[in-house]
C-alpha cells in the first residue's frame, strides 16, 4: 500500500504501531490469525481463520495509533461501503466489517493468486497473450465499477492478481462519483498516477484507465514508463515526471510487442485524459491482438461476437 498519503505520514512517523498478533492469536472472538500479510501506516493485513464463515479469509484491521483517528474509520467505513455495492468475477469480494469495536477491521475474500508485482519478482515479464487478457478482465472490472459509479484510483502491479480469474485488489482509494471528482489530496502510487491525480485535477473514469496502462506498460517490460522524481522538491514536475516526460516507447524495450498492444497502452498514457481510449475502446483493441495471433482458447469473446451496444 505504498501511496502517496500514506509515504508522507511515514516520513514524519517511520515507525507504526503493531498489535503485534502471532499465528493463533484471536483479532477477537471470531477471527483467528494463521499469518501476517503486511499492510500500510493505517492498517494491518492478516490471513486468518473466520469462525462465522468457517474458512478462511483476509483481515484489513486498523492499527492501534489509528483507531481513534475519525479520518482511519471513516476510510475503512467508506472502503466497505463501496466494496458491498460491487459483484463483479474480477473483483476481490467483501465478506463482512466490524467498524465498531477495540480493533475495527474489514474481512475480505482470501486471494492467493500472484500479482503482477510478485510475477515480475519472480519470473519476469508477463507474455504479450497473457498481457492482453489480463489487461481485458481489468479493464471488465473496470468498466462495471465505473458504471456503478465507482472510481478505484490505485491501478498498479500489486493491486492486480493473475488468478483464475484474475482479481482487482485494494479499494481503499476508491471514490463514488456523480462526475469528474475534484482530487484535494494527492492520492494514489506516484509511479502510476495519472497527471490529473498528481495535480489534484479532476478524477474520471480515464484516470483508472491511465493506471492500467502503467500497470500494463511496466507489466510487459519490467521497466516503470516514468522515473523516480524528486520527493524532497517543491516543483511539481521534477516530483511527477509523467506531468512533462513520455515513456520510452514499449517496442523500443521489448520489440516482440505488437505494434497494436503498444499503441493502446501508450495511448492510455496520454497526459490528456480525453485522449486515452475507454474501457471498452481498450478491450476491443487488446481482443484483436488476440486475434492477431490467433490464439483462441484465450480469446475474451469469440470472435465476431457484438460486445458493445449498437449506436
């Protein structure tokens, strides 16, 4: 959960406090830890037993220091509230919260699938097939969150698994919008945050999109599409490079890249969000490198299929 929010606070706190539960020690009388997962200045991640669901489960539980912060609860209220609205196969599932309590916590389904992050630590590149029809699940989930009028605003390689089915992580970022959302914080992962988040511009739909893209870019050549900038300076542009730089163009890094897959996730990357293509504009073009390559047991669709609306 490396966002920008939370780097600045551990800037100024490095050290966060833990509630310090072992294997077999109980959250409270329902759930029972099985193993520490991480977590982030806010919160701790466990994998644990659930007595009331009789399997087992993921854990988000507010750190100590935070459980008197309104602003911790009304996050972890809001990231729940936003999680039961949604039911989609490409999204991680809420089960069940307890915001009350001496240790308020939300549980989530149990996902144990790589992300693209641990497959980049462990393999290496994701293949150009594989690519596309990762990139086209997200961009489903994607498209369905954002007609329930859901932005997620944390698209990056460790919020992405490559289960069957692959699964979109993590809505503690996630904002509900009636339109474009006026950032006032700067919020998200700075290597894969879109201009407008970076700027506290105004969030729409194409800001996930911009992520993905990212996500997708780094995901293909092992490489970030934008260098570290300077944390410390007081100039925008030098601490958000991707304000003012473009990415190296992908088939310049990996030139068995289809020269269609390139041009979508470069075009994702436009600092213009009305550049960058939709949702559906997306999956179509990675569908067609599919098809391109003939390779039909992953075909999203079979081809020819009428995947959009007419008009």
């Amino acid at each position: 959960m490396a966002q920008v929010a939370d780097e600045k606070a551990k800037e100024k706190t490095p050290e966060v406090e833990t509630w310090g539960l072992r294997p077999g020690d109980e959250i409270d009388d329902t759930l029972v830890v099985l193993e520490d997962l991480g977590g982030g200045h806010r919160y701790e991640v466990f994998r644990a037993w659930d007595r009331v669901l009789f399997c087992q489960v993921a854990v988000k539980v507010v750190r100590p220091h935070r459980v008197q912060s309104d602003r911790t609860i009304n996050g972890l209220d809001r990231e729940a509230s936003i999680a039961a609205r949604l039911a989609h196969p490409n999204l991680v599932r809420l089960l069940r919260t307890r915001i009350e309590g001496a240790r308020p916590y939300i549980v989530l389904e149990l996902i144990t699938a790589q992300t693209v992050m641990d497959h980049l630590r462990d393999v290496g590149p994701v293949s150009v097939p594989e690519m596309c029809l990762l990139g086209i699940r997200m961009l489903s989930a994607l498209h369905y969150m954002h007609s329930q009028r859901v932005l997620h605003l944390d698209l990056k390689p460790s919020n992405l698994t490559m289960g069957a089915p692959p699964r979109l992580l993590d809505f503690s970022l996630a904002r509900v919008f009636a339109g474009p959302v006026r950032m006032r914080d700067t919020i998200g992962t700075r290597a894969y945050m879109p201009p407008e988040q970076c700027t506290h511009g105004l969030a729409t739909p194409a800001s996930d999109v911009f992520g993905l893209g990212a996500t997708m870019y780094e995901a293909l050549t092992a490489i970030q599409p934008y260098r570290d900038g300077d944390r410390t300076s007081k100039v925008r542009e030098e601490r958000y490079p991707q304000l003012v730089e473009d990415p190296e163009p992908i088939r310049d890094v990996v030139p068995v890249v289809p020269r269609a897959l390139e041009e979508v996730i470069m075009r994702s990357l436009e600092r213009d969000p009305a550049r960058r293509p939709n949702t559906v504009e997306a999956a179509i073009a990675l569908q067609k490198v599919l098809e391109d390559l003939n390779i039909k047991e992953l075909f999203a669709w079979p081809k020819g299929t009428k995947v959009r609306p007419k008009g």
